[in-house]
C-alpha cells in the first residue's frame, strides 16, 4: 500500500463563470514521478496552485503530506521545492546569490547541493539574472525547485526553453530523485516526455481528469501517424483489416494511417511490396485525448 503525498477530493475551481478544474479526485504516490498532461488551458496550473495555497479552491479539498493545504500551507511549503511556469527571478542576483538567498529562507542552507546541481545543468551561477536567456532562466528554477532534496518537487512545464542536451540532464535528475524514494509532481503538454520520466499519468481535458494510468500501460496503446511510399501503386485492400490500423488512405504508391500499438502487421503487410521510404510523426495531445478519452471527456463536458 502506498503512501499518498498528494490528495485531492471534489477539488474545483472557478474563476467567476469560467473553469479551471471541476471536481478533480487525485491520489499521487510516495516515491513515484506523476505525469500530469493536458493542452495549455486544461487546469494543470490551477491545480497546482490549489495544491501550494497559491490560491483557494471553489470547494472541495487537497491534502498533501496528510495536511490541509489551506490550514497547514506553510508547513507544506517547507518541505516542497516549486518551479512555476511563469517563472519571475530577482534579476540583481546573481544565480549563486539566489540559491543562497532562497536556502536560507527554506533553512535548508545547502551551496554544495546548489552547485551541483547547477553544473549538472551546465548554468553559469556568477551571471546576474537579468543578463541570462530565457533557457538559462530556466535553469535558474530548475535548480531552486530541486535543490536541498525537498520531500516533494512540483513542476509547472519544467523543460520549456530548454536544449536537448540540457533536457537530458534534467531527466537524469529525476531519476536521481526517484531513486532517493522522493516525489515528484510534473505537469505538461509533452506526451514523449512524460513517457520518458514518469511512473503514472493523469490526463486532464477541459478542467477534468479523464483517466489515470500507468505509463507502462499508454505505450501498450501509443499511437502513431505513418507515410509508407511504394515503389509502385498498392492495393488498400491488403492493409484495411490490419490489427491496429485506422484512418487508412490510399493514393497510388502512397499509403496513409494511424497505428495503435505495435507497427509489425503493417510492416509485415509491406514487405510484400518495394518500400521506399517510411516517415512518422507524433499526434497531436488532442488527437490523442480523442482517440482514447474521446467519449469519457464527452460525457465529462
């Protein structure tokens, strides 16, 4: 049985007529790095700020730790490291002054801990910040988030303006952080990347979570769009019973779909012919949400 570090019963919030969240039920586990993923508007940052009593819910509950997160916020926070995804730094520091500045407020005084952190992440700490680039402000708050090992790490959109070689070493520190049995929170629109770090994820639509699952589970279903292009024209008939395979179009040595799961039928249906090139590209989150919570987020809206 495991530990909840994040609760949340009947959690909504409304901002006037409008939504953020609606009745969001959420259990995130000790230990676990939990992938929370929707489109830019879903709810993810209202429920993240729910969560630290940033702001207050319409009605409902969270809990993290065990605690209130309204009552007992300050205990909470201490013991949370933050990375917002509007990020806003005191540009007269320098990054090292930051970390110290944000160390001691926190009690949790560790430069060492900053520094390599920040190498890790290959930030220049002796810059003021206001001198940085949006990437390299990026680092900035990847390493407060993460520095003096809070117990829990939430994570609005971690990875925008970020290298792909700097994305790496991110990932590389979250596996660092699950290792040490501590949690993580990860909000994003970024569906191979929740795949490449999280143990579970909750999909959000519309204010709504849709389902959660183990990422070990949304691979079993990953969709895909291909293009196979043949050195002569193809009979459809040969690929339109395919398990896996939707959306199929023909156009003469040009052959369109959609595969759900594993791709081996269709290859092994193309074999039969000369295959000059095959292309993918990854669906849209909405496309997505569509193809697996199409009728679940009806029902919700």
């Amino acid at each position: 049985m495991h530990d909840a570090v994040i609760r949340t019963h009947d959690l909504t919030k409304m901002y006037g007529r409008s939504r953020g969240i609606l009745q969001l039920d959420l259990e995130v586990r000790a230990g676990e790095v939990f992938g929370y993923l929707g489109p830019n508007g879903a709810g993810k940052t209202t429920t993240i700020r729910c969560l630290l009593d940033l702001i207050r819910p319409t009605h409902g509950r969270a809990e993290v730790f065990g605690l209130d997160t309204h009552r007992d916020g300050i205990a909470i926070r201490q013991r949370v490291g933050y990375l917002p995804g509007e990020l806003r730094l005191y540009g007269s520091l320098s990054a090292r002054e930051l970390f110290g500045y944000f160390g001691h407020l926190r009690d949790r005084p560790d430069g060492d801990d900053a520094a390599r952190i920040a190498e890790a992440l290959d930030l220049d700490v002796t810059r003021e910040i206001r001198t940085l680039s949006h990437g390299n402000r990026q680092k900035v708050g990847l390493v407060q988030a993460l520095m003096g090992r809070p117990d829990l790490v939430i994570l609005d959109e971690p990875t925008q303006g970020l290298d792909p070689f700097v994305q790496q070493a991110f990932y590389r520190l979250l596996e660092e952080t699950r290792q040490d049995g501590r949690t993580v929170f990860m909000s994003s629109h970024v569906l191979p990347e929740i795949e490449r770090t999280c143990d579970r994820v909750g999909i959000v639509r519309d204010g709504r979570l849709l389902a959660v699952e183990s990422v070990a589970d949304l691979k079993t279903r990953e969709l895909r769009r291909l293009e196979l292009r043949f050195g002569a024209p193809v009979p459809a008939e040969t690929f339109t019973s395919l398990p896996g395979v939707r959306d199929l179009t023909v156009d003469g040595a040009l052959l369109g779909c959609t595969v759900e799961g594993s791709v081996d039928a269709l290859f092994k249906a193309a074999a039969a012919f000369e295959l000059i090139d095959v292309s993918t590209t990854e669906p849209t989150l909405e496309e997505i949400f569509l193809a697996y919570y199409g009728e679940a987020g009806d029902a919700a809206a």
